[in-house]
C-alpha cells in the first residue's frame, strides 16, 4: 500500500517564489500588518502570507484530494517563478507562451486572495440579514447584484433560495467550492485583457518597491473613475511589481470598445496581436516619481499587509489604511 501523501492545510495567499524576489539572500522578509494589535517584523517567506485552510475542502467526498486546488495553484507558481526570476536579472523578452503564464499567474492572484473569499463571506452574511425581504429566487439575484464587488460567478442563487428557510443547513461547505471554483474560472476570465495589454518592464537602481498581500494593481487615469470600483477590463492599466527593482506596467486595454467601425475593429484587433507577440513591449528606467507612484498603488490595493525588504525602512507608509473589505 502506498505511502499517502501530505494533505496542505496552511496555504500561502502570495506564492514564496514571488515574496522571494523582495527578500535577503536567506528569504528573510519585513512583513507591515495594518491591524494594529499585530506587529511588524522580519519573518521566512515559509510563514510569511499564510492562513490555514484558505484553499483546503473539508469534504472528501468532492474530490480525490482536498487540497487539489493548492495543486492547481502550484503547477501555475512553478512555471510562472523561474520567468519571475529571469525578468528581476534584466531579460524581459518573453515568448508568446510564457507571457500567458505570467498572464494566467497574475490574474490568479487576483482571485486567490483572502479578501475575495472575505467577501463572499460577508455577502452571504448580508443575505442571510435579508431574509425577511427574500421571497423569490430573483430576489436572491436581486440582492447578489447589487452587493457583489467581487466576481462570483458560480453564485449558486438557486441552492441559497432553496435552502434559505432551513436552520438546520449550512452554507460553509457551499461557501468553500464556490470560492475556490471562482478563484480559477474568474483568472479565466481576467487572463486575456492581461494578455492582450503592451507591457513596460521598469527598472530601478536608486529606488525600491514594496509589494503586498494583494500585489497587481488595476488604475484608472480619471479620477471620477479612480474613485468607483472597476473590473479589469476597463482599467486604464494595471501595476505589478514583480521585485525590489523591477515592476510591470501594462498598457491599454485590449477590450474592444462598442461601436467601432469594421476597420477600426480590425485595427483593434490588430493592436491587440501585436501587444501578445511582445512587439509593443518597452523596458525604461524608473525615477523617483515612478517608485513612489507604484508603491502608493500598492499600499492602496493592499488589503491587510505590505511585505519589503529588510533594508528598505525608508519605504514604510507614514500612515497605514484601515483594513476594510469595502475599500
């Protein structure tokens, strides 16, 4: 009989092959917690970006294995870190192919974090304060629609109606499926306007950046948008950075706009095979402005921790946010 193999139950939020790239040489990382009960200090990336059974199943009877989404995560992180590496030495020329993995690996960290399986917690908990207003599955949908911030699409609208009025069930099981089926099908989704976007490889030599527990940052150029919540898609760009001396700025978006005359649809899609072969690709050199702007977008999209390198003290926020998941 085989040996049966090790079931993961502390996940890492934040990969350690990125973490690793904001790290000393012995993988030693200053982690910056904004609750304020907890202190800030230098840890291993081993223990740094983790929280128990973030992508583990209690039930069994779901999978072969309950951790199969840590497996999944995995097989990504392990092509995804090597190009992560070779990018913070300076060789930013990617292929097709891997620039779909760092593509996929980004939009899934934009789906696997805490605050997305927060959230669904907390509007399953505002439905839940609902139900005296809830008498029809179309409610239910009503109120999914007008809540949701974060994206949720295996909601299963219908399972809560029917179960709604049943004090003996419990949506936790329900609850961890939907989630860890969003944190893949969502990156799905979020992959090609990703993809489809021109790349700026920024490096830095004077300048540090930090990043955090929620490290790609969409931003809009308006103000009046800046200041709503939007999807990926219509991002004006998104900020990575990808170590203490590099970050990715990713152009404009390769969602086809409405009402585009045939040749300028064309054009667009043009634009949009030229950004994923790498032909619109730059590499430039930071300065001050950039770092600070960068690591400002960081801070703002962080949802509980900021993470530097030990040496980099002159980049601690004068003021931290408060952890909030409806910033």
């Amino acid at each position: 009989m085989g040996e049966q193999k090790k079931v993961t139950h502390r996940n890492h939020f934040v990969a350690q092959g990125y973490l690793k790239n904001f790290a000393t040489d012995d993988k030693r990382i200053y982690e910056i917690p904004f609750d304020k009960t907890k202190r800030a200090g230098i840890k291993h990336i081993r223990n740094t970006a983790k929280e128990t059974d973030l992508y583990t199943l209690e039930n069994t009877a779901i999978f072969d294995r309950i951790d199969i989404a840590e497996e999944m995560l995995n097989v990504v992180e392990q092509a995804a870190h090597p190009l992560l590496r070779r990018l913070c030495e300076g060789k930013c020329r990617l292929n097709p192919q891997e620039r779909g993995t760092l593509s996929h690996y980004f939009a899934l960290q934009l789906t696997r974090g805490p605050e997305v399986q927060a959230r669904y917690k907390h509007f399953l908990a505002f439905l839940d304060d609902q139900k005296t207003t809830v008498s029809s599955l179309d409610d239910v949908n009503r109120i999914a629609k007008h809540y949701r911030e974060g994206r949720f699409p295996y909601f299963d609208a219908a399972t809560v109606w029917k179960n709604m009025n049943d004090e003996n069930y419990t949506f936790s099981e329900v609850i961890m499926l939907d989630h860890l089926r969003n944190i893949f099908i969502s990156a799905e989704d979020i992959y090609p306007y990703l993809l489809g976007r021109p790349w700026e490889f920024i490096y830095f030599r004077d300048y540090s950046l930090f990043t955090s527990d929620s490290p790609v940052s969409p931003f809009a150029v308006s103000r009046e948008k800046a200041a709503q919540r939007f999807v990926v898609e219509d991002a004006d760009g998104v900020i990575v950075p990808i170590g203490r001396k590099l970050a990715i700025r990713m152009g404009r978006s390769p969602k086809t706009p409405q009402g585009l005359s045939p040749l300028a649809a064309a054009m667009h899609k043009m634009f949009v095979e030229r950004a994923i072969s790498g032909e619109l690709d730059s590499r430039s050199l930071g300065t001050p402005e950039d770092a600070d702007v960068f690591n400002k977008m960081t801070l703002d999209t962080a949802f509980r921790y900021i993470y530097r390198h030990p040496d980099d003290a002159h980049l601690n926020p004068e003021k931290l946010p408060n952890q909030s998941l409806l910033k």
